[in-house]
C-alpha cells in the first residue's frame, strides 16, 4: 500500500513539475527487470507493452549502446543526440526467451547484469533470499548467457547474492563485487568490465565500495540514480533511471526525456 500510494504521488508530482527537468534526446541510461505478464507490476513488465517502448525508441531514431561503451567514450556519448544505454537486472530466464528477440527485432543491443549465485548448468529456480522475489522463476543458465554474449550483448555483474553492499561488512562487499567478476570471466571466457549496484538507490552504494569496484578492474558501475548522463559522471557510480511495469508508454517516453528527473527535489533516494 505504501509502495503504490508513494508511486501516485510521484505521478502527480511529475506530471506537474516534469517539465522542468526535461531534456528531450538526452543520453541516458535506462533500467529494467523482469518481462513478464504477472500481477506484480511493480517488478514485471508486460511483453507487449516492452516491445512498444522499444519500438517507440526505434521509430524515433534512438540508438543504443552498452554500459562498457560509456566507459570508453562517455565524452563523446553524452554530446550525441537520442542515445539509450539499455539494461536489464537480476538475470531471469525471459531475458533470453522475451527480452533478447525484441531487443534483436528493432536493433537495439543491452547490457545484461547478471547475480551469479542463481546462474546454473540448467536453468534453475533462485536458491537464495536476494532474489527470493523471483520463486516462481527460472534463472539464465550459463549456455543462455554465452549465447547472448556471442550475439553482442554486455554481460556485466550486480554481484554474487544481490546484497545491498553498503551495509555489508568490507570484506564481504568486496567478495560480493569480486567473486562474480571472476565467475563471469572464467564461464563466458570475456572480460567484465560494468557492474550494477544491487537496490542502487543512495543507501546502497559508498564511496568504499566504489573504491572497491575500481580495484576489482571494472570500468564502470551502475547505481539506480535517475538523471541524464553527463561528461562529469563518475564511471563507477553512473546514473540509471527504472523503468517498471507500471510505467504506460506515456510515462516510459516522460522519463526518457527526464520529466522523472524533478523527483530529486523531493526524494533523493
């Protein structure tokens, strides 16, 4: 009740003041979860309604690029106009059945942050509480995950159990930013370069952990911050905005072109 009760008010507030915060065509960075007709809108999204904001992004010239690419060029990526950096969390198995053929179908390519103590041999049901929102799902298996890579997809990490690290003890923050760098590496046979911060909101990540990320050699970390990208962005606590399944396309294209972005003055969480 909570949940939906803040969620209208936000709508009220960014239907209101939304556009005050707006920068059409901006580069950002958008969030995803699961695709998936289920009741709970606030975690999965319709099919259908998936395919029509990425198709609104292909029929108005949008192009997409991956985490690891800002890493390289974000000087050059946040001067370019209508560019998308698509991104998909916690590693469900329709990322590969839904997710991927859609995002194929109008030429959009993601990076894909995967928690890799629910990847198995076989699909397999999360075995753990971090992800135990997802009980009556299956997790990519390892074989989806080289296929998607091979086909041009980042695979980047958000951890082994998808803790909220800043409240963990160092030395587990660091195994859970570590440990899953090395798995990924060492099953898909390719550099991990992105990291995603589990939860991402400003009471998930520290400037320890970032410290942490740097020296664990990735070159760019995600948070859950929501604003466009700019050239001063730290490339280790990068800003995404959350796209869920409550979002209508109208309220998806509100907060591609940053109307969402005026929440910050009420709540920069």
């Amino acid at each position: 009740m909570k949940a939906i009760y803040k969620f209208h008010i936000k709508r009220i507030f960014t239907n209101t003041f939304g556009f005050l915060s707006r920068k059409t065509g901006a580069p950002r960075i958008l969030a995803f979860h699961s695709v998936e007709n289920n009741d709970d809108t606030f975690l999965h999204q319709p099919p259908q309604l998936f395919e029509d904001q990425i198709r609104y992004l292909a029929e108005n010239k949008y192009k997409s690029c991956r985490v690891a690419d800002i890493a390289i060029g974000l000087s050059e990526i946040v001067l370019q106009n209508k560019i998308v950096i698509l991104t998909f969390d916690d590693g469900i198995e329709n990322f590969r059945t839904i997710v991927c053929p859609i995002l194929k179908k109008y030429g959009m390519t993601a990076t894909f942050f995967i928690p890799t103590a629910y990847i198995g041999d076989e699909r397999q049901k999360p075995h753990h509480k971090g992800l135990s929102v997802y009980n009556e799902y299956q997790m990519l298996s390892w074989q989806d995950l080289r296929e998607m890579a091979s086909e041009g997809f980042e695979i980047g990490a958000h951890s082994h159990t998808h803790l909220k690290l800043s409240q963990q003890a160092s030395a587990c923050a660091k195994d859970e930013i570590e440990r899953p760098k090395l798995i990924l590496e060492n099953k898909l046979g390719c550099p991990v370069k992105s990291f995603a911060y589990p939860f991402g909101r400003s009471d998930a990540y520290a400037p320890w952990t970032r410290d942490l990320l740097a020296e664990a050699g990735y070159t760019a970390g995600c948070t859950m911050m929501s604003r466009v990208l700019s050239k001063k962005d730290d490339l280790l606590q990068l800003p995404r905005t959350d796209i869920s399944g409550f979002d209508t396309l109208k309220q998806f294209v509100m907060k591609l072109n940053g109307d969402y972005d005026c929440l910050r003055w009420i709540w920069n969480k």
